[in-house]
C-alpha cells in the first residue's frame, strides 16, 4: 500500500470534571481542525474528565466498547469521516477499585480498530507535589501501534514518553502519538526536549498533545502541544489553553531524512 500524505491535528484542551461538557468542547475542536483540513485527529489524555480527585476518573470509567465516551468517537469519526485517536479514556479494569488508562482508535467508518493500555504509570512527589498512578491504574503490558492509509503510528501516553525502548519495539513507523496530561513542573524541565529526541531518534514525525492549563481542581497542566517532523523542527504548537495544534505529515521528508542519516540501518542492539 502507498502511504498517503495527511493533515494532522492535535486537540488540546483543558478538561473538567463533567464529561458532557467535556465532549461538547472535544466536538468544537474536531469541527476547527477538520474546517483546516485535518485528516486524522488526536485527542489528550484524560479528555472526557479531570475531576477533582483520581477516583473520579475511576468512577466514570466504560466497559471496553460501551459506554457514552466511546459512542461518541464513533459518531464523531463517522460524521466527519477521519481517522479520530482518542488519547485516553478511562476502561474497565480487573478491580472495582482500578482503571486501565487506554487510548482508543477509531477509523473513518467509526469502528474501533486498536487499543492500547498505557504501560508506564507515573510517580512523582516533590515538596507538596505528588502522584502514584498505581495506586488507581492497572497497567497494559504490550506496545501497540496501529496501520493507517497514512502510514504505521505508535500509540503512547504521557509517561511512556519517557522511555525510549518502547518506540524501538515499534519502529520504524511514520509517526508517534504522545497525549498526555503533564504536569507543570516536569512538563516546563523535560517536555519539549524529550518529544524532539523521540522525533529525532526514530526519524519519524511525533504528534504530543496535552492538556493544557488550569483544571477545577486547581492542577495545572503543561500543554505546549505541538507537531515535530523526523528533522526535530517544530511545525506548530500551543502554549496553554484549548486549541487547534495542525500541520502536514509528508512521506517524502521521512524518506529524505532516512536516506541521507541513515540511521536506523545502522542500529546495532
């Protein structure tokens, strides 16, 4: 199959915690991206709720291919007929009292054609800062990555980005997708740095979307959304608030890249 150039959009947004709300602000965003053109749309982590504790995330979790959340991706890659990556919703986990962090993809004819369960969960504490994903996620165990008219793309969350061995079991794909919810003090020391080396190092483009800004629950995320080609040039971003992050996905510049550095030929482990 020849792969096919694209317009890819990059959704972010900074979610509340009613999922109704939530949804009517995702569907604004869809609507701008795809008026610009987008082909295939990612949204953030957690996009359907942030509440104010983790057991709210808990609480509004869906059994896998049920539920109001995932009705609505469907509906909404089918209205507008494009491929529509869900950066994290919360699943069914095996205990009442867990979730699995998934990242869903839906195709143009609204199925859902791949999941992921993100596998690395975050832990922080620093001063009066501290989170422990496992204390309410159960983890995936398998990297995924999903085939696409638009080329092989690398599905990860947040704290994935983090290590580099999980794009390697993956590689080589055309692009790798990061939604997440980072917070401000990692995000302002490590984001950026990290996505360019994710992009640089699998000489491939890389879609990071975030939440981005102040939630009800006074947490403030990083944002700073952007679209990297395999070069590590930044197409586009979004510093804070709700928006539209877009550029375009061109096969000929991964081909250029990989022709003149090449790179992963020359692995050796």
């Amino acid at each position: 199959m020849i792969k096919q150039n694209c317009r890819i959009a990059a959704l972010q947004m900074v979610s509340g915690p009613r999922v109704a709300e939530n949804l009517v602000t995702a569907g604004r965003l869809v609507d701008q991206a795809v008026e610009q053109g987008a082909q295939l749309v990612v949204l953030p982590e957690y996009f359907p709720i942030i509440g104010a504790a983790d057991a709210d995330r808990v609480r509004a979790r869906e059994e896998f291919g049920h539920g109001p959340v995932q009705d609505w991706l469907a509906e909404t890659a089918r209205r507008y007929q494009l491929w529509l990556f869900a950066g994290s919703i919360p699943l069914a986990a095996s205990t009442p009292d867990k979730m699995r962090n998934s990242s869903l993809v839906f195709n143009p004819g609204g199925e859902c054609v791949q999941r992921y369960d993100k596998i690395h969960l975050f832990g922080f504490r620093k001063g009066d800062e501290s989170y422990d994903e496992a204390s309410f996620i159960e983890p995936g165990d398998q990297p995924v990555a999903v085939d696409t008219p638009y080329g092989r793309i690398a599905l990860s969350i947040c704290y994935d980005l983090r290590f580099p061995e999980l794009y390697r079991a993956l590689a080589p794909v055309d692009l790798i997708l990061v939604p997440a919810a980072f917070t401000e003090t990692t995000g302002r020391a490590h984001w950026e740095i990290l996505l360019r080396a994710r992009a640089i190092e699998n000489q491939c483009y890389l879609l990071a979307v975030g939440q981005g800004g102040r939630h009800e629950n006074d947490r403030m995320t990083h944002g700073n959304s952007m679209i990297i080609d395999p070069w590590g040039e930044i197409l586009d971003r979004k510093l804070k608030g709700p928006g539209v992050v877009i550029a375009d996905l061109d096969h000929q510049r991964i081909a250029e890249i990989r022709e003149s550095l090449p790179a992963l030929v020359h692995r050796k482990l």
